[in-house]
C-alpha cells in the first residue's frame, strides 16, 4: 500500500486521455465496502473516458447514493437540451446500485434549492459547492444535522480534474465549504465558535486535509 504521504503520486494511465495521468489516490482508512465503491468508480470513469472526452472534473460523492458528479464542457454549456448533450446520451443506459454512473433527475424543488439543471450531479466545480452552501444556509437546523452534512463532505473525492490536482481541488471545495459552515450561524457567534472547533476536530481525521 502506498503511504499516505505519497498518495499524491499515485497514478493510473488513462488511455486516450490525452496522454494525461488520472491521479487516484488509495482508499485509506475506509470500510471494505467504500474500498469496492471507490475501486468501482474508478473502473467506471476509465471506461466512460474511452466513449467521452469532455470531463473537466469527476467527483465521488454520497448524494441520495454513490454517485459521480460531472463537471464537462456540456454541463459548463448546458441548456438543459439534454436529448442533444453528449454527457446525457454517454449515460443513458447506465443502472443504479451501491454506486451508480447515472444522472439523477432533479424534482423542481431540487432545482430551486440546487440550480437550474434538470439533473442533479451536472454541476461545475462553483455550481457543486454552492448545492452544500444552499442546503445548510437553508435546510440545517441543529448541530446534529449540521455535522452530518460535514461528514458528507468530508467523505467526497475528486477523482479527476483536468487542469489541477485532484487532490488539491478537493482539499479547496472541503475547506470552501466547511469555512462557509463555520461561520453560518442561526444562533449566536458563541455557537459558531464551538461548531468550528468541532469542523476542526472532524477534519483532522480525514486524511486529505492533513497537508493543509
């Protein structure tokens, strides 16, 4: 097992993706059935790159199930003309289970809560951080539901980022986020403090946050 360290270094070839390495970092510290999830993902976007080369950005993230969320120049296009986008016919006939490559249909509250697009997990890198700054601006109560969001959050991965690190990316969309979160706070400046310091201690069990 490579250390986590190093994680940074390790690599897959992708094959016809513009000779470009995708940068998979092992799942460490995880439960055997996040490992098949994550090792499943990784699998499946190899094999959508192969039928598609629009990705910009590719996110593993537990939204109402293991699911990726795609960052492409269709979706930083999209009309919502989806019959037309490349992005939608790729994945078509994709299935669900404990992790699927499919795109989620968004309800209309859906779409006033999280943008305007017809389907969930199309979201640019901005457009995904601001779905988390908008549920817990307008839908989190309590600290109990507020550090559950955050475990959401700390749990995604970039899989993929085209022009940057992946590792890097997440490292920003995490703490974008959780600093947003720290300082939201229905009820007093007191409160906020002592939900920062409880983000902090949540954050130093996530490894990729560790070089921050």
């Amino acid at each position: 097992m490579v250390s986590p360290k190093s994680a940074r270094q390790h690599a897959i070839v992708a094959g016809g993706w513009n000779n470009e390495l995708l940068k998979f970092r092992p799942p460490y510290f995880l439960s055997t059935m996040r490992q098949k999830i994550i090792t499943t993902a990784q699998k499946k976007l190899l094999e959508l790159n192969r039928r598609y080369n629009g990705f910009m950005a590719v996110i593993l993230d537990n939204w109402r199930g293991y699911r990726f969320i795609y960052d492409t120049v269709d979706v930083r296009r999209c009309q919502n003309n989806c019959t037309q986008c490349p992005l939608f016919r790729l994945l078509a006939n994709e299935k669900d289970g404990a992790f699927t490559a499919r795109l989620l249909r968004a309800s209309p509250a859906d779409r006033r809560l999280f943008g305007p697009q017809k389907y969930l997990n199309c979201k640019t890198i901005s457009q995904y951080r601001m779905c988390y700054k908008n549920f817990i601006a307008q839908k989190i109560a309590t600290q109990k539901e507020l550090t559950a969001e955050l475990r959401l959050v700390q749990g995604l991965r970039v899989l993929y980022a085209k022009e940057r690190d992946p590792l890097l990316v997440e490292q920003e969309i995490k703490r974008n986020i959780i600093n947003f979160s720290a300082r939201w706070s229905p009820l007093s400046a007191a409160a906020g403090k002592s939900r920062r310091k409880s983000f902090d201690s949540l954050l130093k069990k996530d490894y990729t946050l560790s070089t921050l």
